[in-house]
C-alpha cells in the first residue's frame, strides 16, 4: 500500500529536507514506474475507452496520481502555491501583452476570516457575455495553470466563431484551517455574482461553470439562491429580479457527495485510471463537512447540509431553479471517474425533474475534469470529443 495524503491543519511555511527527499524519491522511483505502467496497460487491462486516449495525455494522468497519492498535502499545497501567484505566472506567459487582471471582493463577513478574495480575468474585460468560473481543487488547491490555459483556448475558440466573451475565474478560500471552512466560498461566490451585477453585467448574459469542488460550489449558490442560506449575516441574500435569471449553469465533473463517497456507488472505489484518490477525497471530503459542526456561527447542522452537500438534499430542493434562477444546466462525468455514481445520482434524483433544460453528459472512457486534463500537457484538447459539445452548449447559451 503506497502513502496517502492526509488532511493536516498545520500547512509548513517551507520545504525540509526530508520533504526534498520524498520529492527526490518519487522524481526518481515512483514517476518512472508509473509512466512505464502506463505505457504498457493497454496490454494488460481490459479496454474500457480510456486507454484509447493519446499516450501523452495517460502519461500525464499517470504523472498527476502518482503525486497526489504520494505527496502529502501541505507539501503539495507548498508546492502549489496561492492562486494569485497561478494566475500572474500564467499571465505573463499567456497573456503578456494585458498582464493580470485582478479584482479583489469585499472582505469576509466577519471581518477578516479567509483569505481575500479575487477575481482574475482571463483575456480582455469583456462584461458584454462573461462565464463566472469556479476552479476544483477539493477545497485544499486553488485554481492552475491547466484551467487556465482550457479557458483561454474557450475564449480563443470563441472568438473565432465571433463571439466575444469575458471570462473571470473566481480564487476563493481554500485550506484546511477554520479560515476555509463553509460558508465562506459560498459568501465569496455570492460575492462574485453581486460584483458580476453592479459593474453591469445582465444575469441573462451570465454563464457559471464549475469543476469539481467547483461545480460544488455552483450547487452552494444555486441553492442559496432558490433557499436564502439561513446565516444571513454570514451569507446575505441574492435574488435576482422577477422574471429574470442567469443564462446557464455548468457543472464539470461536480463533487457533490462528500461525507461518504463509497455509498453511492463502486466507482469511487474501482475507477483506478482516475486522476483522483480516493482517501484524498474521503478525507477532504469528510474535513469540510466535519468543520461545519466546528464552527462558532449558530445553526442547525440539518438546516446547512444540503448547501455545502447536494447530493443529500430533498429530492425536490431544486423545484424553482429553473423558474427563478437559471434557463440551463449542463453536468458532464467521466464514466470512468471516481465521482460518477454520485454525480448520476445527483442528476437523476435532484436536477432532471425539476428542471425542463437540464442535461447530463457522460463520456465513455473519460476521467475526472477529462476536458481540463488535457491541459496539464498540452495546449489544445487532446482528441477530446467532450470539449467541443461544452463549448457548443455554452455558446447556443449566449446566442439564445
């Protein structure tokens, strides 16, 4: 059994020197094996679609797991960085002619929990048509290079077909420490969307798309929106005029079981090719469902589960998404990811009765945040037949 990562509330300010060889053994053992198992899988596992993708691409999965299954995750954290320094790295590689674009959202609500909030604009600020993102990270990393660079081929793809479109990609609170606890995303998405709003953005004109604990968060606000969170001092209220409501809502491989992943299924269980780790799930997972009973704001636990965990809300929670909050919702799963039984789940019981628009998409062969994933080592999709349908959706989506 190799080491998994551990949630740890004590985040190191530096590397040691046994950090440095753990890096050094795994750069040096355990990345090598890993690659050489990839290459030689398609000869000994059974085909299940994904040992059709590209070499380059399985490698690079293959590269992903193996350091998140052997790198604890205050080193990856470390490694990592915070998203502000993501964003200004990749935009003075990408984007140099324009720089960063950098935003910063009001302070928490009680003064100073969390980390400051920003929003980062990939490409012009365009606030004519604009996708809201929200980046995964299991509430532990903030948004990378890899999402970046997908957003901005979008945007590149976009603008070829002649359609112009602001992307702004919200850095929110991540950790382990009581400063990232719920709800403080939802109160800085919510945010997000007021800023969205009062620099003249139309909510018909608004797209918000999320992966992983992304598309989490975009269940947060969602139903924050339809169920006003009862911690309105934490948390105010957000509607939108009568009538009107946000063009689309996507959710990218959605993270929305996180207490107990096994129940819903054997995926989390079984789906090795999967970039994700299921102890690093459980335990991140079990870490920000757990810190809601820690926190010193009053509530009933019952009363905030179905926001910060879906998947466990009454069936019939989402019935006036579509007449009051959003025209469309578009989820994606990888059939071959850890988080698809709970992701079907979800769909089936909590979104697709209640909402005429709502469609779930499920790619054959494909892993967790698969369109995304290629973006790790690559600058374009990698013969990846779900990128184009997402981007077509959102595209019809501004065109309506």
């Amino acid at each position: 059994m190799g080491h998994h990562n551990e949630v740890n509330d004590s985040k190191p300010h530096h590397l040691t020197w046994t950090n440095y060889l753990n890096i050094a053994f795994l750069l040096t053992f355990r990345l090598p094996f890993a690659i050489l198992q990839t290459i030689f899988s398609p000869f000994i596992h059974n085909a299940n679609g994904y040992n059709d993708k590209p070499l380059k691409r399985r490698i690079g999965d293959a590269l992903m797991r193996t350091a998140s299954i052997y790198l604890p995750t205050p080193i990856m954290q470390l490694i990592v960085g915070s998203g502000l320094e993501q964003y200004r790295q990749w935009a003075a590689k990408y984007q140099p002619e324009l720089g960063a674009t950098v935003e910063e959202l009001p302070m928490n609500f009680d003064g100073g929990r969390g980390e400051q909030a920003h929003l980062f604009w990939i490409g012009p600020k365009c606030t004519e048509k604009v996708v809201l993102y929200f980046p995964g990270g299991i509430y532990m990393f903030p948004v990378t290079e890899m999402m970046l660079k997908f957003w901005r081929y979008a945007q590149s793809e976009w603008s070829r077909q002649g359609l112009e479109v602001g992307i702004v990609v919200l850095s929110y609170s991540v950790g382990s420490d009581p400063d990232a606890a719920f709800p403080i995303q939802l109160f800085q998405a919510t945010q997000a969307l007021k800023h969205l709003l009062s620099i003249g953005c139309k909510p018909s004109d608004i797209q918000i798309v999320g992966d992983s604990a992304g598309g989490n968060l975009i269940t947060q606000l969602l139903s924050h929106m339809v169920h006003p969170c009862p911690l309105p001092s934490f948390v105010p209220p957000l509607h939108l005029p009568p009538g009107i409501r946000l063009r689309g809502a996507c959710m990218i491989s959605p993270w929305v079981g996180l207490s107990d992943p096994d129940q819903w299924g054997s995926a989390m269980r079984t789906k090795d090719y999967d970039v994700t780790v299921h102890q690093n799930l459980r335990q991140a997972g079990e870490h920000y469902i757990n810190a809601i009973s820690n926190t010193n704001i009053p509530h009933e636990l019952s009363q905030l589960m179905p926001y910060a965990e879906p998947v466990l809300a009454p069936d019939d929670w989402y019935l006036d998404l579509q007449n009051t909050v959003v025209d469309r919702v578009l989820v994606t799963a990888g059939k071959e990811e850890r988080l698809f039984d709970q992701i079907e789940f979800f769909f089936k019981r909590k979104i697709k009765p209640y909402h005429s628009d709502a469609i779930l998409l499920v790619q054959g062969g494909g892993i967790h945040d698969d369109i995304i994933m290629d973006f790790e080592i690559s600058e374009t999709p990698l013969r990846n037949e779900l990128t184009p349908v997402v981007l077509e959706w959102m595209v019809e989506g501004f065109r309506m």
